[in-house]
C-alpha cells in the first residue's frame, strides 16, 4: 500500500523526488492524482544530477542502477495502466484486489482470466511437476504445471523464463479454471502456453 504524505500545500512524495532522493517508482503503476507533477519533479532531478542522479553520491554503498531500472519500471507501470484501462472492464481479476473473486471462482469450479505478476518465475519443481507463486503471502495462488517434462509442461516453463520471469514483463494474463490445491488456497492447472496472454482476451 502507497501514501502520499502531505503538510499544508505541499506534497513530500514529488519533493522528495524533485530532490532526488527517489526515482518516480512506477514498477506496480504510475500514481493517478500526481503522475505529471511526478514527471516533472523527476526530470528536473536528472537535469540538476541531484541526489541518486549523482554518480558520486549513487556510487558507494549499496546502490540501484536505476539506468537499467527505469526502462523496465515504466514498462510494468504501463502494463498495469492496461490493465485498469482495459483489463477490468473485461471482468480480467486481479489477485491483490478481488482475491475473493477467485476464491469463490475455485469453489465453483469456474473459469477465469487472472492479472498476476511472474516475475519469481518457476518457484518450485517437484516430482514431475512445478509451481508458479502468482500471489502474495496474504493471496495465496498458484499456477500448477502438472507435467514439466511434456512437450506443453516445457513450452509452458520456456515461456515463463524467456518472457515473464526477472526483468521482463513480469504481468500476464492466466486463464484456466480454478480449483483447491489446499483447502482456501487457489490455484490454475496450466496445460498449454496459450493459456497466457499478454493482453486480456
């Protein structure tokens, strides 16, 4: 969860930026109310080269290359941004915020197309199959591939590395029905790659 901190007329989160003690952070979506004035304050940073724009100040200790960075948080902000802009009106749910949604989907057996993050790529291999954590420690979900050594288990796992995991897109789209792997804990057996898409169908 994200707050904007706020003393009379001004707005700490963009003067800490203009500052330059912070990047504009739009890896999980870009702010709604602000995102101009965050533009803004953090294109005047970089042209003064103040705080983590310093290599000299950014170059000891522990530090982000935020040069690397950016690209790709401005590219996961924009897919989350497609995602409100088209994913919700297509009834597309989300695993942080209608959690209850799937959890009532996997009772019923239902089919439904998932936004969630894979960016963790393949968490686990057991036995012959493999897991996907594609939720939070307070949203447990997973996607389930039930044979990694088939044909669609291997199309499955290539995709998910070469395309979703670490610093690639991360977001995908998951469509499949839900059932219990536990009890109150969800997740989507995946038995073909086209069951991911990049953008919701």
């Amino acid at each position: 969860m994200l707050c904007y901190v706020l003393k009379e007329n001004e707005n700490y989160n963009i003067t800490a930026v203009k500052a330059g003690w912070s990047p504009y952070f739009v890896k999980y979506g870009r702010s709604r109310l602000y995102h101009e004035q965050f533009l803004q304050a953090e294109s005047e940073a970089m042209a003064a080269i103040k705080g983590v724009w310093d290599e000299s100040i950014n170059s000891t200790g522990l530090t982000r290359d935020y040069q690397q960075l950016l690209p790709w948080w401005y590219m996961r902000g924009n897919l989350v941004n497609d995602y409100r802009k088209f994913g919700i009106p297509a009834g597309v749910i989300s695993v942080r915020l209608d959690y209850q949604k799937i959890l009532d989907a996997a009772a019923n057996n239902r089919q439904i197309t998932v936004f969630c993050d894979l960016q963790g790529g393949i968490n686990r291999r057991t036995g012959n199959g493999a897991v996907i954590f594609a939720g939070s420690p307070q949203h447990k979900f997973n996607l389930w591939i039930a044979d990694r050594f088939s044909e669609q288990g291997l199309e499955i796992i290539n995709l998910v590395e070469k395309r979703y995991a670490g610093i690639n897109r991360g977001y995908v789209y998951a469509t499949g029905k839900v059932v219990f792997y536990k009890p109150g804990r969800p997740q989507i057996v995946l038995d073909s790659f086209t069951q991911f898409s990049d953008y919701p169908n």
